[in-house]
C-alpha cells in the first residue's frame, strides 16, 4: 500500500496575525489530513520575527502535530528552495504527498508547480489550504482560481490532482 503523505506548509502563528479566509474550517480539514497520514511533514516559514523560539514562528494551536511529524524550515515561499524536504522525501521513499496549508497564492502554489516539475505526484486538498484577501481579488476566488489552475497545469503526464478532503480519506480508507 501506498504511503500517505501530507505536506503542511505556514500553518503558523505570524502567517495568522492577519486575516485568513475559513481559518477554523481549513485547519480542521488539515487535522483530518493528519490524522489519517502515514507521515507528516509541517514546513514552517522563518522570516523576521517568524523564527526559531518565538512565537510567531510555531504552529497555531489549532492544528494537530501527530507523534513521529517531521519539520522543516523554509525561507522562501518555494519549500524545496535550499530547505532538506527533497532529501527526506527521498529518504523515506516518497514519491506522492497530499499538500495544504497557506497561503495558496504564495507557498502552496510555488510549491506544488516545483514539486510536479520534479516529478512527485502532488494531490492538493482542495478545501485545506487557505490566503487572504488581496487588493484586487478576495481570498476565496484566489483559492478557487488556483485549484482550477492547479488541476490543468502543462506538465505532460504529472499534472497535480485536485480533490476535497472527503474525496481523499475515502481514498485512504
């Protein structure tokens, strides 16, 4: 059987000091995630007063950290850039992970188009990753625009999959 692989990116304190869309309801989705996953991988964000010992920088105590969770720290909004994720992915033997977390416009997406460029097999939880509004666009069209572009990306036999939460713990089950 497969590994189940969730890969929690920015669920952190600092992320949330400004207005998240559905931020109870994403993290409870995320918690699901997590509960069902094989492994976890959290990726936190250091930057400015995001870091190590502050705390600004931990998870928001919403969000569920299954024993044996992996972290890692990232300093750019791509979470392969210079951080240890490809070689633990490797290590473990990781070939596909589910994705979620914030923001969607920024992480998420940088993430995910990197990611499938090298090859993993990226599911994106559709209903579990989170932005805020912006100047010209509210939170919630960001999110549905990106699933609709994540789900047609141009990467010829590699194209990420976008489904709900339900749809992968049935998956999982």
């Amino acid at each position: 059987m497969a590994q189940r692989v969730v890969v929690v990116i920015d669920m952190q304190n600092g992320v949330f000091s400004s207005p998240r869309f559905d931020k109870a309801g994403r993290s409870a989705q995320i918690n699901r995630l997590t509960e069902r996953a094989d492994i976890t991988i959290f990726i936190q964000h250091r930057e400015g007063a995001m870091c190590e010992g502050n705390d600004a920088f931990n998870l928001l105590p919403e969000i569920a950290e299954p024993d044996g969770a992996h972290y890692l720290t990232k300093t750019a909004c791509d979470s392969f850039w210079q951080t240890e994720l490809a070689a633990l992915l490797k290590r473990l033997a990781v070939e596909a992970f589910v994705v979620c977390g914030c923001a969607t416009d920024y992480c998420l997406d940088t993430t995910i188009k990197v990611g499938a460029s090298a090859g993993y097999a990226i599911t994106v939880a559709a209903d579990a990753h989170t932005t805020a509004d912006r100047r010209w666009v509210s939170a919630e069209a960001l999110i549905n625009q990106h699933n609709e572009v994540w789900s047609s990306l141009s990467i010829p036999g590699n194209v990420p999959r976008v489904l709900n939460t339900d749809e992968i713990v049935a998956e999982w089950s």
